[in-house]
C-alpha cells in the first residue's frame, strides 16, 4: 500500500471480464473474500504470549504484540491490516455497482448478489471501525473520526475524507437492513457467501460493539431462527478431525479466515490455567497438555492437533450469537436466559461426564462468566482485541504487560491507552497528508 488511492489499486486478475451474472457470482468466491481478517489483532490480545520475540522487534504481529504506534514504521514499507480490508471492499463494490448491467440471470439474482456484496461490505467496514475508530460512544461518536468510507470501485475517484464512527456504523446497519431482503436463505454448501442469518448475526455482532444490547439480543435470535441454531457438539466427535472445515461446517453462520495463513499462538500461562480441565476445547486446538507451568510450550495450534480442519472462524456462529443472548441478559438482569444460552453452549464444550451447568443469581457473576467464554470458545479470531477495547471503555480491563524471555517487562496496555484505537498506516498518510492521524 503506497497511498489511499493506491491501497485500492487491485484489478481483477487474469483476463476474464465481469459481463454474465455467472460471472459476478464467481467474482464473490475469491479467495481473498474469504481471508482478509488481519492476524495481527490476535497478537494484541491479553491471551497472547511471545517469550520469543525479537530486540528490536521487525514483524508486524511482533510490532503488534508491543501495540507500537504503527505495524510498519518505514514509509516504504508494507502497510498492514488496512489494505486488506479495502481489497475486498473494493471486490464487493465491483458487485453493487455493476452487476445490474450484467447479462444473463434474472433480476431477483442480481438483487441477490448485490445484497451478498452489500453484507460483506458492512463486515469490512465494522472491522475497520473497530481498528481505526475509538469505542462507540454515542456522545462522541458523531465527531469521533474512523475510516473513508469508499464506495466506488472507479480507482481515478479521489479517497474521500475520514468518516465518523457514527457515519460508519449507520451505513453499516443501512446497509445490512437493506440487503437482509435479498440475502439467500441458505449457504450450507459454502458458509462464506451471505445469506438472511448471516445479515442478522453481523447485525447482532454490531450493535453488542455499539453497547445497544437489546437490539443486539433481538438480531442474535433472528439469525438462529433463520439459519443454524445447534451449537456442535464436541462431546460427539472422536478427534478434532471431526471439527468439519468452516465451508460446511454446521454452526458457522458466516464463515471468514484469517489474511494470513498463521494458526499458531502461544497462550498465556494464566489463560491456559483459567480452562476447565475437562474443557474439550484444550484437546481440539492446544497442543502439547501439560501443567501450564512453563511459558511458550503449549500452543493453540488447531490445524496440527490431529490433522484436523479446525480453523478459527473470524466470521459468525450459533455460539457467538448464544453468547451475545447470554452477555445482554445478564446486563439487563434476566439471568433466567443468560443462564440458558450459556450453558447451550458450555454443554457442548465440557466433557458430559464432568459437566455442571453454572448456576448464580448474581447478575455481575453471570456476566463475568459469560465474558470469559467468550473468551475460550474465540481465542485467537480477533474477537478478544475487540472485547478488551470495549472493556476498557467500560473500565473492565487492567493494565496488560507483556515480558522478553527473562520476563522484564518490554510494554504495557494501560486502561485508557490510545493504543487500544490503531493509527493510521504512515504509508497511507504520506500520499494523504490532509488525513488526520490518531493519536
């Protein structure tokens, strides 16, 4: 990414031309549609560990893991985590402007694919809010600056000035809503492509970012009552292997990958030691068990745990939507639900023999609890970056420190900090210079 202009500079590949609706239904399978979810939001996690890590620091997931100001501090370098985004904007753009003119098809299939791109577009742009833009707070928000919002895919139109995280969380919603319409009713054979659940379930994930729990609530259950709604059962499976891979995996709702192909973390001590011994969860995606005594030795490493397909999903699911139920229950006092559609999902993760359904009338304990598994059921997908940053603003999270191999202390996330809110990459404010920075 050199510029504004140019991070946006991607042209369709090889020589076919958009002209059949055949053609844009395609287009909407590109790989890169599928993977563009940075990797490095799991390096700022307080889940993560790296006694590894280099002096000075040079990539940038090791750049992350310090929450330096910017991931590549040489203006020639490589932007990251932004461009990934454009790019796929820039694909589902391609979508809803043209694909009216194409040939072939009827027009309840154009419609169709032009609400797919539509819904994929407000999944880009509510990352790029939650990276590039503070906290919803609808007290600032109006002024509170986030990210262009592009909508042409014309590469010679001129980047348009940041927007505010409200502007950007409005078209988001405008945007869904208008498309649920004519979202398809079913993606079982491929969980990337959007469908009426999958718009509802990025609707519910939006509005629990923007603290409106109740509506949060009411989109999570019109996803499960659209699209899936059984959480898989771990306790079913023999291996990991049976963890199927996100295209057909049953309780995805909108699956997504990583940008990067990089599955493997290494866990905190003291996150590793929070699970529950008989956790299937451990088995499935952490590797090697043992005491949880010595940094750097157990890894979440789904996809060599057994050979399996394990693969984070960065997109939606059955479990995310139960536990945003059970998180805005509990914040409205109905433990009853919150109760419910926690242990929904922590049945299917425990090991039956050894399972106890939580139980507390203490509507701080139940949220506390729900908070934390949230926490084991998506670790490393980018969810945890963005649960501490509107924890923080609730003034729930403690000062994060991160330690070399001798463990002195190389960074600190304090309360508060502007790292919890990116910067803009040096390389796209060199060629804008009138774009202002975050702090």
């Amino acid at each position: 990414m050199s510029s504004c202009n140019k991070y946006l500079d991607v042209k369709p590949k090889g020589v076919q031309l958009l002209v059949t609706v055949t053609d844009y239904d395609q287009w909407l399978n590109a790989s890169n549609l599928d993977a563009s979810m940075p990797i490095e939001l799991n390096n700022m996690g307080d889940n993560v560990d790296d006694p590894n890590i280099p002096n000075p620091p040079v990539l940038s997931t090791d750049l992350a893991y310090i929450w330096a100001a910017q991931l590549s501090p040489n203006v020639n370098g490589q932007a990251w985590i932004l461009p990934n985004h454009y790019t796929s904007i820039y694909y589902f753009n391609t979508v809803i402007q043209d694909v009216d003119g194409a040939t072939g098809g009827t027009s309840q299939q154009k419609a169709s694919l032009k609400a797919e791109a539509m819904l994929g577009r407000a999944l880009e742009y509510l990352y790029l809010v939650n990276e590039y833009g503070k906290v919803y707070n609808a007290t600032t928000a109006a002024t509170d600056l986030a990210v262009p919002f592009v909508t042409s895919n014309d590469l010679a139109t001129p980047t348009p000035p940041r927007s505010t995280v409200q502007q950007i969380y409005d078209q988001v919603i405008a945007d869904i809503t208008a498309a649920i319409p004519n979202l398809p009713a079913d993606n079982s054979k491929n969980r990337y492509r959007g469908t009426v659940a999958a718009g509802y379930s990025v609707l519910a994930r939006t509005y629990l970012y923007m603290g409106n729990y109740p509506l949060a609530q009411k989109n999570a259950q019109l996803a499960l009552d659209n699209g899936p709604n059984v959480v898989q059962d771990y306790n079913a499976i023999n291996d990991p292997t049976g963890i199927l891979a996100l295209t057909v995996r049953p309780d995805a709702i909108y699956a997504r990958l990583a940008a990067a192909f990089v599955n493997t973390q290494i866990p905190t001590l003291s996150f590793l030691q929070s699970f529950d011994p008989n956790d299937i969860r451990l088995q499935a995606y952490y590797t090697p068990l043992g005491s949880f005594l010595v940094r750097g030795v157990t890894l979440y490493q789904p996809s060599g745990v057994g050979a399996s397909t394990a693969y984070p999903n960065w997109g939606t699911s059955v479990a995310e939507m139960r536990l945003i139920i059970a998180e805005a229950a509990a914040r409205g006092g109905d433990l009853t639900t919150a109760l419910q559609q926690l242990d929904a999902v922590r049945k299917c993760r425990i090991v039956s023999s050894a399972y106890q359904a939580y139980q507390s009338s203490n509507a701080a304990d139940v949220l506390q609890k729900v908070l934390a598994e949230r926490g084991f059921e998506f670790p490393y997908c980018g969810m945890r970056w963005f649960d501490m940053r509107r924890l923080d603003a609730e003034n729930m999270m403690p000062t994060v420190i991160r330690y070399d191999a001798n463990n002195n202390v190389i960074a600190t996330l304090p309360p508060g900090s502007p790292r919890y809110t990116l910067q803009i990459p040096i390389q796209a404010i060199y060629f804008n210079p009138g774009m202002p920075q975050n702090p």
